[in-house]
C-alpha cells in the first residue's frame, strides 16, 4: 500500500518512474487497476477503523455518563444542561405548571432571546412555555403589553453547540407567528441585509458559495455592502500539501518545533512574505483624504484556533521583522522556560 499512495492517501502521481513506464507499457493497464483498488481498500479500511473508534467511544461514553450523573449526585450539583432540564420539566408538570407561570406571568414583560440561532429545541420549550400567556390575549395585568424579541443569524450558528439546531429558529417563528396571530396581535419579521464591514467582492464570493447550499439550512438571502465603493479582492491560494518526508532534525532542536517542510510552516512564510511584499512595494488602500500606502496595522490574519499554524504566523512575522501582536493568550505552564525552571525546583 506504501507503495502506491502518499501519507496523505492519495495515490502517488510519480509512480511507477517513467522509465519503468516505458519499458513495462504492457502491464501498466493491470497496474493502474491494482493501484485503484488499493485506493479504494484504503477507504474502506478507514471507514471501518471509524466505525471501531465510534463503538469504542460510545461504550466509554455510556459508563462516563453514568458514573458523572452519580458524581453530581453525590455532591448536589448541576450543570448547565441540568438547570435547562429542570426548568423544562417544572414548566410541563401538570400539577405545579400552572401556579409557576401564573407567578411568572406577574413579572416579565418582555423576553429577549440572543443568539437564537444557537438554541437548542430544549430551550425553545422553555422560551415557548414562559411566553404561551403572552399571546393568550389576556395575563395577570391587563395593562401591560408583553413583548417577545428574538435576534438570530443562522449563518453564525455554531452547529450542534449545547443541541443548537437553526431549524428550530424557523419553526419557533411559525410557531409564534401563528399564536400571535390568533391572539390579535402581529409578528414583525425584520432582516438586516446589509453588512457594515465588508466589500462588495466579498460578499459577492459569499454568495456564490452558498448559492447551491439549500441544504445547509439558508434560505437564499441576499447581502448588500453598506460601503457599495469600498474595494476589495480575494486571492484563493493553492493547497500546501503535507511533505511527503520532511527533512531529519538535529539532535538538539526541540521535539515540538516543526520542521521547514512542514506545511504550517510553509504557508506561514507566504503570508508573511506577502505582507512585507505589499508593504515594501506599496499597495494604496482607501483611506478618507484618498488613498494611502498600506501599513502593518492593516492587516488582520485569522486562524480557526488558536493551536495549529497560528503560533507560526507570529514565528514568520517576526523573522521578517514585521511587528505584530503576538499571542494574546499563553499557556504558562507549557513554556520552555518555566517547565525548566520547574524542574530545577
């Protein structure tokens, strides 16, 4: 298997060697066939290896969650996902949910719901069940208007976050539209298309990725540029692979420092070679009197995490000698310097 395909998986495009190619046309037919079905085993063995790890982390899972539920227990304590059930559960038993919500509906006039694009089904009943005798018509004051809010972009949902699922949103809305409406009152739809920080060619490549994207959960909206001059322009660099073989290290370099091959390393040196790039030969940006050349506080690298290449981008920048923040965020305990120091101790 080794033979045929990279560490990555792929099969390997330099295999066999063109002489060996040449001098062994007849058999390539055969051979380009075994490499396919390599590749194609090599996907089945993975997906089995997956479905191993998956049943071995569900029956870990199964004994952890129960000794945790006896954990808390003993100690009388809930989490967070407790005090959502228990709030659940006390405003659907029948024998003290009346008494609740009539105490409730006393003392809130107005719901706000943020970020609902991350709430899970459980807490819709909850926010459903407190907000059921505002669009009853009538409530313990009738002088009082109550109102309910809700702010949400599913486009920002953080999928499968504490049980978010941004389909709830849109059923809720329903829901609450359809209440409102029997109890003479109206529901106010509101969407705010237009986006204060980017240009218009970024959004316009936003779009184009998710035109297709039904599926997903979006429902088509448009996205306007409030700056409709602002300039923009997006660069898709290629792939940088993982090598194949990265170069030996020498016995006295640290374990952890990655190698010059390695691609968060290579991809770091073309981001920060591209900044200097553009600060060295000016670039002119917008600016109020007009336009000015671009400077390192211009700039805005974001990573996904923390972890990852995102300590060397900070490496990079500064071998090129361009100031940049640094980490905002350090792991005290992880440093060289004070795990020698430990050790000394």
């Amino acid at each position: 298997m080794a033979a045929f395909l990279t560490q990555a998986g792929t099969l390997k495009a330099r295999f066999p060697t063109k002489k060996t190619k040449d001098d062994a046309a007849h058999l390539m037919p055969q051979i380009e066939a075994l490499m396919d079905r390599v590749f194609l085993a090599r996907q089945k063995l993975l997906s089995l290896d997956a479905s191993e790890r998956t049943v071995v982390l569900h029956q870990f899972a199964q004994r952890f969650t129960q000794a945790y539920i006896r954990a808390k227990q003993r100690r009388g304590w809930l989490d967070f996902d407790d005090l959502i059930q228990k709030a659940r559960q006390l405003l659907s038993d029948d024998r003290v949910a009346a008494w609740v919500l009539y105490r409730l509906d006393g003392g809130i006039d107005h719901i706000l719901v943020d970020e609902a694009q991350d709430t899970s089904p459980t807490q819709w009943d909850v926010i459903r069940r407190l907000a059921e005798e505002f669009s009853s018509g009538e409530g313990a004051r009738a002088d009082v208007t109550r109102t309910i809010f809700v702010v949400g972009d599913k486009k920002q949902s953080i999928y499968s976050f504490q049980g978010a699922d941004p389909r709830e949103f849109d059923r809720m809305q329903r829901e609450f539209g359809t209440k409102l409406g029997e109890a003479g009152q109206s529901l106010r739809d509101e969407t705010l298309d237009y986006s204060f920080r980017s240009s218009p060619a970024i959004l316009r490549l936003v779009d184009e990725v998710f035109k297709e994207a039904g599926h997903a959960g979006f429902d088509g909206g448009q996205h306007l540029a409030f700056n409709t001059d602002l300039p923009g322009r997006v660069d898709l660099w290629p792939l940088v692979p993982k090598p194949e073989k990265e170069d030996e290290q020498e016995w006295f370099d640290p374990l952890d420092r990655r190698s010059p091959e390695h691609q968060f390393r290579v991809l770091a040196k073309q981001v920060a070679t591209q900044i200097k790039r553009m600060i060295d030969d000016p670039v002119l940006i917008p600016d109020k009197a007009g336009s000015r050349p671009v400077q390192p506080r211009d700039f805005l690298i974001l990573v996904q995490r923390r972890g990852g290449i995102f300590p060397d981008i900070i490496r990079a920048c500064k071998e090129m000698e361009l100031p940049i923040a640094g980490a905002d965020r350090l792991k005290v305990g992880a440093e060289i310097a004070v795990r020698d120091l430990g050790a000394l101790l």
